[in-house]
C-alpha cells in the first residue's frame, strides 16, 4: 500500500457521483475553507477551487465515475490523487454517514498522509482496456449459456453430444437432441444467443487485434512470445499492466496481480490470509488462463501440476503454475526479453 504523503497549501476531498459531488477544502492547517455540495461538472469544479489552485491537490475515492476528474485536474496542471476504495475503509467506519462527511474524510486523509493511493490509468489506453474488460464480460456470459446446455442434457440424462458445442461447426448435434419440446426451445434460444455473441465478439476481437496494440507493441509482441498467450490475453495482461515499472519488485507485482496471498499475522500468530479482494481480478483471471493453455501445450506442465495436485489439489496446483508463470512475465517485460524455455524451469 502506497500513501499520499506530499505537502500543500490546499487539499480538496471529492465524494464523487454521477449527478453530484461533495467538495471540502481544507488549508494547511486544517481549517474548513469550502465545503459544499454542488452538481458534477467542470464548471462547477472550477468554480469552486478558484480562489484556491494555487498549490492545491485533489483527492478522489476510485468508483466509476473519476474519468472526467482526473482528465480535467491533467488539463488544468492540478495535482490529483486517485483513492484506493477498498482501504478507504475509515469513510464508513464512523457511527454517521452521508456525503457531507465522507468528504471531510476524505480530505481529512488526503491532509495526515494516510490516502491510500490507486494507479490513476492513463487517459489514453482506459477505453481500449474497458473495452477488452466488456469483452470479458461478455465471454463469460456466453460461456454460462453454453454451461446451461451441457447442465440440461445431464438433467434429463442424455447422452453425450460427442463433440465441443462450443464451436459452431457442431451445434447440429442439438437439432432435436431432446425429446420435451419445451427443453429443446429452450436451447435453441441459448444457441441463438450464443450465436448472437459470436458475431459480435469476433468483430471486438478484429477491432483490438487491430488497433490496441499500437499502445505498445513490443510487450505485446515479448507476450505473445509466451507458450499459451494469443492475441488477446497479451492484450488483456497488457493493458492492465499498463508500465511494468510501476512495480518496484515482483512480490508487488505479483500481489496486485492476486497471485500470492497475504498472510495474517497478530502477536506472533497467523490466522490464515487476507486482502483476498485487493488485486486487479482481470489479472488474476489471464493467468489463470495463461496456466490452463500452457498446460495444454507443454507435456511438462503436465508433469509438473500433477505432481503439485498430490499434495496440494488441482485448483492450487493450477494457482502455483499461475504465480509462476505471472512471475516470469514480469521479468519479460522488465527485461524486454522474450520467453526463454531453458530459464523456465518446472521443479517441485
């Protein structure tokens, strides 16, 4: 956890809404010099820090709405700090609570040199990367549909269809597969759906393959050098990562990544983990992904988690290869070196 610890003369906490936003201004001292709620705009923002820009920060807590802050405080050279949420936990830990406060609170932090800071994602590449997250999004929802029909047929114990449905070319195994009427409507509207999806995800995916990679395309091209990352998990690993070097060792990097667990420790004792939340999930899920597919590629994987699968089980086994492999990929990139199979070890 990094903390906002740099000196002004004036701090400005934002509780940030669509529609709305508390502002509280303090000085150096501590003082209350503007605290008022007022509709979410530029103008008003400006408005209101007027008589204060003169070395002034602002303070934002990181819900969906902070784009247009960041990009206003980068356009008029204002100092902006965005706030990690989930350790923000001092805004609702008192007996009250409403905007008026959190506002104060949040400056109030801003001020003492506890803000726990979040990676303010650059303007340039958000949209790219929350068009590949709704792309995720998607897929997943296309996979539930696909889950539904495998769940159905083992519901009226039929027989296996023999081949993936989940590529089109043998989705005709389906036509009047089940005997009810009703059932077999039924997945013929999550075959049109999924079809449906598969139109338009394809033309997501020719989209990013063609235009997100120019961001930087020789960590995308160092992470496609990877046994089992394509096309687009280096896009998805790539635009979370945004700068490698923003990780100052790989521990770091591989606890924002949620590839290692923080154990929890109090006199002495450990009980169990913790911050299993705090971490970019995406990440956590193209590892995860990146593990399965070299699996499948590499018979020594094979070897390698089946051994780790004896003594710890399949999910952890799969989870070690996760870290591993997360570990490796930030040494590529750090070194901008592509994949080297020798330095790759699998050991247990």
């Amino acid at each position: 956890m990094q903390f906002y610890t740099k000196q002004h003369d004036y701090y400005c906490g934002i509780d940030l809404h669509t529609k709305v936003m508390y502002l509280c201004i303090l000085n150096s001292q501590g003082d209350v010099v503007f605290h008022k709620n007022m509709n979410a705009n530029p103008e008003a923002l400006t408005k209101a820090i007027e008589p204060f820009r003169e070395n002034l920060v602002i303070g934002v807590e990181c819900m969906f709405t902070w784009y247009w802050v960041s990009d206003y405080c980068a356009k008029n050279n204002i100092r902006f700090v965005l706030g990690h949420a989930l350790y923000m936990k001092a805004i609702h830990g008192g007996k009250a609570k409403n905007d008026k406060i959190d506002s104060y609170k949040i400056v109030s932090i801003l001020r003492g040199g506890t803000f726990p800071m979040a990676y303010n994602y650059p303007s340039e590449m958000r949209a790219t990367r929350d068009l590949l997250r709704r792309r995720m999004h998607l897929m997943r929802k296309r996979s539930e549909l696909l889950s539904h029909i495998q769940n159905t047929n083992y519901q009226y114990n039929l027989p296996e269809f023999g081949k993936k449905i989940t590529y089109k070319c043998n989705r005709h195994l389906l036509e009047n597969h089940f005997p009810d009427p009703s059932a077999q409507r039924s997945v013929e509207l999550d075959i049109e759906i999924v079809d449906a999806y598969d139109k338009e995800l394809s033309k997501v995916e020719y989209f990013l393959k063609k235009n997100a990679k120019s961001h930087d395309y020789l960590s995308y091209m160092i992470l496609k050098s990877f046994p089992g990352i394509g096309d687009i998990l280096s896009l998805v690993i790539l635009y979370e990562i945004d700068d490698i070097g923003r990780f100052k060792s790989v521990q770091r990097f591989s606890s924002y990544a949620r590839l290692i667990k923080c154990r929890a420790e109090s006199a002495g004792k450990t009980f169990g983990t913790s911050g299993a939340k705090i971490g970019n999930a995406y990440l956590k899920w193209a590892f995860s992904e990146a593990a399965i597919l070299f699996m499948r590629y590499n018979p020594a994987a094979k070897v390698y988690v089946n051994k780790l699968s004896r003594k710890h089980g399949k999910g952890k086994a799969i989870s070690i290869l996760a870290a591993k492999i997360g570990r490796t990929v930030y040494f590529m990139l750090k070194r901008k070196s592509t994949f080297n199979a020798d330095l790759f070890v699998l050991n247990v």
